[in-house]
C-alpha cells in the first residue's frame, strides 16, 4: 500500500511568451532523467480542441507527459465542468502517482511555486503575483537567485529535480488530503493508518489482491 504525493511548480508568463515550447522541453528533460511527469495546461480562452495534433497539450503529450489536463473557462479536460479546484487540489486528486506536476499558467495559484517566462520587460508579472522562483528569459540585466536562458530547459529541469522531486527520499505510505490540501504526518502515524484500514479492507475477503487503497470521507451531510 505504498505511493506518494507529486510535487507541483508551474509556469507563467503572458500569451507568446514561450511557455508552451519551454514547458515541453522541460518535460522532455524531466523524463529524459527517468522521472514521469503530468501536465495541467490553464487557459483563458473558450471552445479549445483538446490532444489535436498543433494543440498546446498535443504538444506536451508529445513530449513524453504521462498525463495532460487542460483547465479553461468552459471546460476542463478530463471532460468535465470546471468546479474551481486549485492546482494543487487537482494534481493531488487526479496525479498522484507521478513524481512532478507541471503547471502551465495558474499564475494567482497560492502557494505554488511559479517560474515567470517573458521575452519583454513589459511583460513581468514579479510585482503583482507570487510565489515566482525563477526566471527564464534572453534578456539581459535580469536580477535574481536563478535566471535561465529559454533554451536552458535541460538546467531548468535539473533546478526543479533539485528543488522539488522527492522521490529519492523515498515513498510515503500514506498521504493524508485534507479539503484537497496535503497534510504532513509522520512516519509512524502513516503506518498506524495503513495498517488499520488495510486490516479492515481484509476483512471483506475481497477476490483481488491488495495493492493500494483509497479512503475518501466527507464529514457533515454531504449528499
């Protein structure tokens, strides 16, 4: 009964600034160093083709994602409503067996690390959202900790291996969402927890051999 919860980083940037072709070779990088990867592409425009050969998110299927969701106003693809779900609510529930979540876009995602991506000083977005790590761009002059090139994707790549795959660590053995937010337990309480429900499920003789479980609870009334 073992898995663990992707880590989650996303980029912004305006429309044309390069995302989509930055984000598809950092995946490309990403799986070219043997981890696999989900995509969630957001968007402002209506009545978008999904997974068509010149799409954005044929793009980053191409490029090797395991996955690719796309996030617009009229639909969001898994083809369903739009609920509003946050980004990391949507890579934990729908995600969770990859070791990194791409985002493409969310850039008023709370708590989620952001890598702004502009061609034009016009075009920061720093002082008005946050959460921005990194910068990727060609200009010049660009102050800050980490500022890669638009054809650094294999660095990038490395960068968020780095800061955010923590699949080296090992794997947790429960994970506990909470209103769609992970919660942090410690080792012993994840096995007290596996160890009880996995007893329990036991108990109902069922045919197939246990593997992995998944307990979802609401609590007060829910229809």
């Amino acid at each position: 009964m073992s898995s663990y919860m992707s880590s989650v980083v996303t980029f912004i940037g305006w429309h044309d600034s390069g995302k989509t072709t930055l984000v598809k070779q950092v995946v490309a990088a990403l799986k070219k160093l043997g981890y696999r990867v989900a995509v969630i592409k957001s968007s402002n425009d209506s009545g978008i083709q999904f997974d068509t050969p010149g799409t954005d998110t044929f793009m980053h299927k191409e490029a090797g994602a395991e996955s690719v969701m796309l996030v617009a106003p009229d639909q969001m693809v898994l083809q369903t409503i739009n609920s509003g779900l946050s980004l990391r609510t949507l890579a934990h529930r729908y995600f969770p067996d990859v070791d990194i979540v791409i985002g493409e876009g969310f850039k008023r995602a709370k708590k989620i690390p952001k890598i702004e991506v502009f061609r034009d000083l016009d075009q920061k977005l720093r002082d008005e959202v946050q959460g921005v790590i990194a910068v990727a761009t060609n200009l010049e002059g660009i102050d800050g900790n980490y500022v890669f090139r638009l054809d650094e994707a294999a660095e990038i790549a490395l960068f968020i291996e780095k800061r955010f795959i923590t699949r080296k660590n090992g794997r947790e053995t429960t994970v506990l969402l909470v209103n769609g937010n992970k919660i942090p337990i410690k080792d012993y309480i994840q096995e007290v927890l596996a160890g009880t429900v996995h007893g329990f499920v036991k108990t109902l003789k069922l045919d197939k051999e246990i593997s992995e479980i998944e307990l979802r609870i609401k609590i007060g009334g829910a229809e």
